[in-house]
C-alpha cells in the first residue's frame, strides 16, 4: 500500500509520462505540415524553370511567326471568260420559183416583199427567143442539177442549183435586179450588175456586159435567155442576189430529182455570220471591251477567232430565255464565217481573250495588306534582324491568289511579309 504523498508522486509521473508522447505527436505534425509546404514550394519553383516538351510546343504555336514569300514576275490574267450561245444569222430561202428572206418563213409562201427577184418572176422569165421557158403554165419545178453543197459558200458568180434546167447564179448585187434586161436598158440595176459581172460600171447594157453574162453561163455549159443572137436578154429570175462580204453558206439544198414545191424549197442559205451572246455581270463588265479579240472554244474543240461586236447597257431578266440572266448583253462576232456544222445555233461555246498579257511584278494576294492610305506590302530586311518595310503599291489585277502591281521600291526577288 502506498502512503498518500507516494500516490500522489505516482500520479504527478504518470501525467508526465502521458505528456511527453501528447506534445511529440504535435511536433510531427507541424513538422509534417512545414515539410509539405517547402516540397509544393520547391515543385512550383520547378514548374517556372523546367518546362515539358508539350507546354515548349505550345508556346511555339502562340509565338508570331513571320512568313515571306517572294515577289516575281508573273502573267496575272483576269481576262474574259464566259459561256455564250451561238446566235442564228438570218437566212435566205431558195424556192425555186423565188426568194423568200427571213429566218424560218414557209417556202410554200412565195410573195413575201421584196422576195423574188425580178418582181417574183419564174427562173426564165417569159419564154423568149431562145427557148428559155424556165418554169411556166403548168411545168413542175424538178431540181435537174446541184452546183453547191452544204456548208459551200455562194460566192459571187457560182452556180448554186439549176430547176428544170434553168439556172440560179449567185451574184453580188447591192441592189437587187427588178426586171429583165435587154440591150440599151438603164437604171440602177444594171450597175449592180455590172459591178457584179466585173466590167466598166456605164449603168447600160452595153455589149461588154452581154459578152459577160454570155461568157457566166458558158462557164457551166449553159446558154443564155434569147441565146446568143441579138434576141439574147438578161433574166432576173435567174440570178440570186447575194451579200458580197461574207458570202452566204449553204445550209441545205435540194437533190437531183427532186421536185421543189410547199415545204420543198431549192435551198437554205445562212446570209451572213452566227454571233455570239452572253451576259457579263457588273463584276465581269471590266473584261469585256468593245472591238476586243477573243478565241470561240466550241464542243468539238475547234477554236477560232472572233471579236466584241457590241456591249449593251443593262437589262433585265430574259423570259424567254432563261439562260440570260440580268447584265450587259455582249454579242461577239466571228472574224471567219464557220461552216454550217461547227457552231451549229444553240450550241454552248466558251468566249476567252485572245492575247496574253505579258508578265508583270507579282505577289500572293495574302501579302496584301490595307489602311486609311491605301493598299501597301511589308517588305522584309536585309538582314533579318530589322523590322518589314512598307512599300506602298497599286493592284493592277488579280487572278488565282496572286495579285499583279506596280511598286517603287520592290522589284522580282524582293520577299514580302504574308503572315501574320
């Protein structure tokens, strides 16, 4: 048994012992705690020194990296290009008992004005002296001979056909014969056809235009109305006034055999020349001049030139033609007259500019910048090691990312700033 000053000795060293490992746990835990604190320290401290490649990749990315390229000299084309439609040319239809002008009118229908020659005479005219009886009373017109074929020209003094073996030469009249002729005739008419026939334009038959028109139906084997006495004459129904320049081409014509009548004339000629149209868009008006050359690409690949006729103010939507949408109406001509199936009408061709433009000082369109002063490029240093220069220019065009200007200060091989 203890007495009661050795319990309580006892107790004041049991406290003690007690504490002891009480105030060692708080220390650990301090000392734990100060610990941590100085590793996130030390491991924040590395971040700022120590970078991964991922954080290294990154930054490169964010970093400005000045691009250049180089000026050159280069073919900037913004020249023309469209898809146009061939245009029927007016045509002129043969009857063979007549002529009979305007595109698609029915060949059953002779007596259109102005439409036979002669006063919408018969070939032959009045039975004359020498057996020239063309068609009359009640003879049919039977096509007995084919001078020229489909796409032929009817050029001045060809034989384009003959019906029941009266003749239609093609001549080159400006004003078209109005009657028959006979020697000592004057008038207007007789110089267009001495003009045609190639002798002295004197404006009355005299012998040298009868020697003429006598040597045109020689040439193929024919004789003249009247013959060749003093009875001979000119007969206007037997000549087939034409356009000189260009020539008419033949786009169809009857056979041998052939009895010409309603719906079956002798022949159809094209006068003149298909053309070309298409609409040009405010934004393409600039390519399209007036008298410019262009080439004409059709479906079978040929190619061939032609030149802007005219160029129309705006206009709107076409309701007939669906295809023509709201712009400048542009009609381009052909410099050569085509043959009858290379630009058939309707066909789709392609219209480009003829000539190249030659190559001038080009940049890419990125290195193009633009302020308050105008457009300008950032031209870089020497040496790398200075700032870009600006360099003021003016765009000339600009066509498949490269824009064509004019510049002092830049020449081809100058590098120029396109990023950022």
């Amino acid at each position: 048994m203890y007495s009661p000053k050795q319990s309580e000795s006892l107790l004041v060293n049991e406290l003690s012992v007690v504490r002891i490992p009480i105030v060692s746990r708080v220390g650990r835990i301090w000392v734990f705690v100060a610990v941590c604190v100085v590793l996130v320290g030390v491991g924040f401290g590395a971040g700022w020194v120590v970078r991964s490649p991922q954080s290294g990749a990154v930054t490169a990315v964010r970093a400005a990296v000045v691009v250049y390229a180089t000026a050159e000299m280069r073919t900037v084309s913004v020249g023309l290009r469209a898809q146009g439609v061939v245009s029927d040319s007016e045509k002129l239809t043969v009857l063979g008992t007549g002529v009979t002008m305007g595109s698609g009118v029915d060949a059953s229908k002779p007596g259109v004005e102005g439409s036979k020659p002669g006063g919408g005479q018969e070939p032959g005219g009045e039975k004359g002296p020498g057996g020239g009886a063309g068609v009359s009373g009640g003879g049919r017109a039977v096509v007995t001979r084919v001078g020229l074929g489909v796409g032929d020209a009817a050029v001045n003094g060809e034989l384009l056909a003959t019906v029941s073996d009266r003749p239609f030469f093609v001549l080159g009249m400006r004003i078209p014969p109005f009657r028959d002729l006979r020697r000592g005739d004057q008038g207007s008419d007789v110089k267009s056809l001495q003009v045609a026939l190639g002798v002295s334009e004197t404006g009355v038959v005299d012998s040298a235009t009868l020697r003429a028109v006598q040597k045109l139906y020689a040439r193929y084997g024919l004789v003249p109305p009247g013959g060749v006495g003093a009875g001979m004459y000119i007969a206007a129904g037997e000549i087939l006034p034409v356009s000189v320049t260009p020539p008419p081409v033949v786009e169809s014509v009857a056979g041998v055999g052939d009895v010409l009548g309603a719906g079956r004339p002798l022949a159809i000629l094209r006068v003149g020349v298909p053309t070309i149209r298409f609409r040009a868009t405010v934004a393409s008006l600039s390519t399209v001049k007036q008298g410019a050359l262009v080439k004409i690409s059709g479906l079978k690949g040929r190619v061939v030139e032609g030149s802007v006729t005219s160029v129309s103010g705006f206009r709107g939507a076409d309701s007939q033609q669906a295809s023509l949408q709201p712009g400048y109406e542009v009609v381009v001509s052909f410099t050569e007259p085509p043959a009858a199936d290379e630009f058939p009408t309707g066909q789709s061709v392609t219209v480009t500019d003829a000539a190249t433009p030659p190559p001038s000082l080009a940049v890419p369109q990125v290195a193009i910048k633009q302020d308050a002063s105008g457009p300008y490029v950032l031209k870089a240093p020497k040496d790398d090691s200075g700032h870009p220069g600006r360099v003021s220019v003016t765009v000339l065009a600009q066509s498949d990312g490269w824009v064509a200007i004019a510049a002092e200060g830049l020449v081809a091989g100058d590098r120029v700033q396109v990023q950022p």
